[in-house]
C-alpha cells in the first residue's frame, strides 16, 4: 500500500477537540490545516461520573465537522485520541460508538502516561533540537502531564488527575475569584504534586517548557498585560493572579490578552500552574506550540513509515519477560499463515488485526516469568496493567483477551463482551493463535505438516494429513479437546484427516 503523504491527528481533548492536518515530506510533517472546537466535555461529566446528553450532542457537532474536513482519507492516515474525560467517564463507551459513527475513523482512549509521551513527541519535534535535559508540562482540560526527556526521546512521564476545567469547576463555582477558592485550588493542586516531586526532582532538568492551552494562554496575558516579555515567570504568574483576584472574575473585557472562550477555565488552570511553579521550584518556563496532537501526529508517521512504537514496545517486553524469541516466531509465523487463509485478499502489511495477531503471538508467554501454571493468566494480567507505549488503552485490552483466550476455556473470552473484543473478527485471532500454539506445542524446528483451515458463521474447520494425526496421538487429543472448547462457545470445530493421496494432490494445486 502506498504511504500516505497527508496525516490527520484528531484529539478529544477534555476542554477542546482538535484536528491537525499535516503534510508529509521525508521525515517531517508540515502543518495544512488546523480545525478547533471548544466542547469542555469534562465539564460535562455528572456527579456519578457520566458525560451528559447535552455535552455530547456538542461533541458529536465538533465530530461531524472533522468528519467533513476527513472525508476521503484512507483509514491509515488518521489517528483520532481521547484523554481524561474519556477514561474516566462511566458511559464512555456508548458515547464512543456514536462518537465513531460520526467522525468515520476509529476512536483511541489513551491512558496517561501514553498521552504524557504524546505530548512529548509533540513538543521535541516543535523545538530546535538540543542535548538539553526538558521538563514538559502539559496543563490540560481533566489532567496534567509531566515529561522529563532529552531529544525526542521522553524518559520520566507521569499524568495527574486535575485540569483546568476540572479544578474551575470546584474551586471557582459560578466563574467567581475569591481568595479562599484560590488558595484551597492550589492547595489541593500541591497535595496532587506531593506523589512526584522528589522524583523529578531528583531527575533534574535544563529547562522548563509548558504545552497546550492554559500554558499559552497564561503566557499571551502575561505578554500583554507587561508581566513577562516571553514565556511564563514566577513573577508574572503573581501578578496575574493579584488582577483575578482584585477582578474577582476572569473578565476578557478587563483583562488584556484573555480570550472569551479562555475566561471560564482560566482560574482552574492558572491555580495549578502556580502549585507546580511552587513545588517544583520554577522561577521561568518556556511556551511551546507543540501538543498532543502534534506528538499524534509524528507517532502516526512512525507507523506508516514502519517504525512503530508498539513495535518497539512488543520487542522490549519481550527481552523484560525473557521469551524464547525463536519459538515466539514461530507461532507468530503459523498464526499468521492460519489468519492469511481465513482472510483473504486482506493488506498484509497494515492489517491491523493481523498487526495484533502479531503481537500476541510474541507476547502469549510473559507470563512463564511468573509461574508456568496458568501463565496465560499472567501474561493477561501484565498486558492489562502494565505501561505499553504506543498502545491505546482499548488495544491493551484487546491485547490482553486475545492472550487470555490463546489457551483454556473459551467462555471467558465470550463473557468479556464486545466493548473488548470484535467478536466478529477476534475468533478468526483466537482460533489461528489456539491452533498455532498446539500445532507446536512441541517448540522445535520441525517441518510444520500440511495445514488447511476454513470458517464460516458456524465455526471453523482443519484439515490434516490422517498420517500426522496418526503419528502424534497427543495432538491429535488435543485438538479433539480443542473441538469441544469450540463447542462451549457454540461454534463447531472440525479436525479432518487426509489421505496422503489426496495431501498430494492439494500441494500440487497450490
């Protein structure tokens, strides 16, 4: 398939939506449009944690825009994320279905600390490069990322629960300044700081950048008003909060350089940026245009131009976990051989089914680092918790149950539901790994037999020389135990035997 030379970045952000249009020559991107929505749908979040109807129905307009702006893209060349909002919010995936409908493209719920090295991958690349240790803060709608790295590569990342919208929300009800509400913001803002600043400071930094909305914000009132003539000061940050609270609102009409749709979450953002300045002992930081969706947009390159992160991540979890590479391979090679032939016609290189398929093949047994009984189990359970670069949220899950499911019962996998899984297309997965995995059970080098596998919507069927069947009666067991699990699900298996004859004739053919 052709690389695309136009990428989409589309960011749901909890204060405003962003699609960032970029063009791709060599290895950069050169910006063409730009499209923003303020929708603060963490300001839609109820008290049970819900994203309210009239909030969403505003994000669908915001969605139904970029959706006109996207029309005509090949899949592969947008990427759209959602941050905090989206991971804390009960109904998130009902939201997300409708969500997807209208925008036309796959929606990714990112955790964190994926959003922390996003952010990152944002900011490096919008910066002149430099051997210089960066500390990026990201000041956010529901969250606040910390990034310490050196060149594009991020090496502490941390994501904290408080965010502009969040944090205007309770401390300054009504859009009302009060000095009580300020000082009870940064309070709590310094107890939220508490769980990372040893750390960080430990880790040590050059120089200080802010990213994103509040920094820019803050930075262009500071600018105008004559409190800083670049970038954000621990002075200017005094004085601007000394006009809020003399102004006891955040009033564009009174204030130089606030813009309207700014003012509401203004004093959430500005109550958080003086919390980390104090805690973590900035005197002066610099303003970067770079974002999250800028970083989206670089690590959508990386992947159509064949240097994935998750890629990277799989191969580093692989040598954490100790797996025997060689015999990761070789079920990744089977399985795929099994998938290729239940999916015709399919584009091998950027399938991304088969692309997960990949992945857990080579990442089915971490969990033996752990214990050997029920190591499916733990592998499950690493994939699920543990941080993995490059991947979303929703694809760590997936991950996760296509590893649980590789071996045992398959009721569970059924009982996940299809939040997790495509049931659809995942028991194609399910049964290439199943069936790879027990074809080689034995982990040698031997010559694989002549395979030949089908599905239809009833279940699946395997031919095998009889001869085979016949000369390894433990796998030919199991693959009759392996019917029966099929069956459990309501789904047939059927283990054929061939003549050799008719093993002949079937190889010549193809």
């Amino acid at each position: 398939m052709a690389r695309p030379e136009t990428l989409a970045a589309v960011d749901l952000g909890s204060n405003s939506f962003h699609l960032q249009i970029g063009r791709v020559v060599d290895r950069q991107i050169y910006p063409l449009d730009a499209v923003r929505e303020v929708v603060r749908l963490g300001g839609g979040l109820t008290a049970e944690k819900r994203i309210d109807r009239a909030t969403q129905a505003a994000a669908l307009e915001a969605l139904a825009k970029f959706g006109e702006r996207l029309r005509g893209f090949p899949r592969a060349a947008v990427r759209a994320v959602g941050t905090n909002a989206l991971r804390v919010a009960k109904n998130a995936p009902q939201f997300l279905r409708e969500a997807r409908a209208t925008l036309g493209f796959p929606i990714e719920v990112i955790s964190g600390r994926e959003e922390a090295r996003l952010i990152y991958l944002g900011v490096a690349h919008s910066l002149p490069a430099s051997a210089q240790r960066r500390l990026v803060i990201d000041v956010g709608g529901g969250s606040t990322e910390f990034i310490i790295g050196t060149g594009l590569d991020p090496q502490l990342t941390e994501s904290l629960y408080m965010g502009c919208v969040s944090w205007s929300l309770k401390y300054f009800p009504g859009g009302k300044i009060e000095k009580a509400g300020m000082k009870a913001a940064e309070l709590a803002a310094r107890q939220e700081l508490s769980s990372l600043v040893k750390q960080y400071k430990e880790a040590a930094w050059d120089e200080a950048v802010g990213s994103s909305g509040t920094a820019r914000a803050i930075e262009n009132i500071l600018r105008e008003n004559k409190f800083a003539a670049e970038g954000i000061s621990r002075d200017g940050l005094d004085k601007l909060r000394s006009l809020l609270l003399k102004s006891e609102e955040a009033d564009p009409d009174r204030i130089a350089g606030l813009r309207p749709n700014r003012a509401p979450v203004l004093p959430g953002g500005l109550a958080i940026m003086v919390a980390v300045f104090d805690a973590l002992g900035l005197e002066s930081m610099k303003v970067s245009e770079g974002a999250l969706r800028h970083g989206v947009l670089y690590d959508l390159l990386g992947r159509v131009q064949h240097r994935d992160m998750r890629e990277a991540t799989v191969a580093q979890f692989m040598r954490r976990y100790h797996i025997d590479a060689a015999h990761a391979e070789r079920v990744k090679g089977l399985s795929w051989k099994i998938y290729d032939a239940l999916v015709p016609g399919a584009d091998r290189d950027d399938d991304p089914d088969r692309l997960m398929l990949g992945w857990a093949a080579r990442l089915a047994e971490i969990g033996l680092s752990i214990a050997h009984a029920a190591y499916h189990k733990h592998s499950a359970y690493v994939l699920s918790n543990a941080d993995m670069p490059g991947f979303s949220r929703m694809e760590q899950a997936r991950l996760a149950r296509l590893v649980l499911a590789h071996r045992g019962k398959l009721g569970k996998l059924r009982d996940a539901g299809g939040e997790v899984l495509d049931l659809g297309a995942d028991w194609k997965l399910v049964f290439a790994l199943r069936v790879a995995s027990l074809i080689l059970r034995s982990r040698s080098d031997a010559r694989l037999p002549f395979l030949r596998v089908a599905a239809d919507p009833g279940g699946f069927a395997i031919d095998l020389p009889q001869s085979w069947l016949e000369e390894n009666p433990l796998s030919a067991d199991a693959l009759q135990a392996e019917a029966r699990h099929w069956k459990s699900v309501d789904l047939k298996l059927e283990v054929n035997g061939l003549s050799d004859k008719k093993v002949s004739v079937l190889q010549q053919v193809r």
